[in-house]
C-alpha cells in the first residue's frame, strides 16, 4: 500500500483498542523513573481552581462531621440527667445549634474546641426535680458556646 497508517483503516473502530488510564501509582512510579521535576505538570495535568475548591467544600463538610460528632458526644453524656421529656426539646434544638454553629468554617472550628472543653455540671447548691437537669440548662450552655 506505501502508506504506513493504511493499516488503521482496514480496522472498524469499534476493534480498536481505548487507551486505558494509568492510575496514580503507575503515574507516580513513572514520574519517579523520569527523575525530572520539570515533567510534573504533563503528568498530573495542571492543577486547576476547580480542585482547590473540592478542597475547600470538602474541608468544610469535614468541620460540619466532626462538629455533629462532638455535640453528639457532649449531649450522649448528658443523656441520663435529662428527664425523657425534657430530651425532645434538646434534640429540636440540635438541628439549630448545627446550623449556627456551622456557618463558616472558622466558627465550627471555634465551637468544636469549644465543644471539646465543655463539661455541663450544676452549680453548686442547685437542685435538680427528680434528679433529672431541664434540657433549659445545657440548651443555655449551648447557645453560650455559639457567643
């Protein structure tokens, strides 16, 4: 034929072959064979906005996790001195607490140190009905930690 790619259309291009894309071990591995930095971006492709933004929203949706996380766990300790009744009313107010405590990143971050620090207790000579706290107390405490 004297045409090199004449080959190539003798084929359907439902035969041919897709190229497969390396994974990330394999482009490491290669870029490590290079040994030359330069090669970097023609390898990985060049970094993007796009990607610093995942980041950040996914940086954001890791501070709303671990803020749920530790209210959960400040308000499982509390569990046992809340009166039934009195629980619902904390837990309607969860959701409030989630929302405002979550509204930017820094003030989740603030609120989780916060969390993290918070032991409720009764003041001292403060009597409690039943043995049992009013969910009004640690609600308060909540909304202190907000300010």
């Amino acid at each position: 034929m004297g045409n090199p790619y004449a080959s190539l259309s003798l084929f359907p291009e439902a035969d041919l072959v897709t190229a497969v894309e390396p994974s990330l071990k394999q482009k490491k591995a290669y870029f490590k064979k290079l040994e030359n930095p330069h090669a970097f971006s023609s390898i990985f492709g060049e970094p993007s906005d796009d990607l610093w933004q995942a980041a950040a929203r996914r940086n954001e949706n890791s501070f709303a996790v671990v803020l749920e996380k530790e209210l959960d766990e400040v308000l499982f300790q509390y569990k046992p001195f809340v009166a039934r009744n009195e629980w619902a009313k904390l837990m309607d107010y969860k959701p409030m607490f989630l929302k405002q405590a979550g509204e930017t990143s820094e003030r989740a971050e603030r609120v989780v140190n916060r969390l993290q620090k918070l032991k409720f207790s009764l003041s001292p000579g403060e009597k409690v009905e039943f043995n049992r706290a009013p969910s009004a107390r640690i609600i308060s405490e909540l909304e202190k930690i907000l300010d």
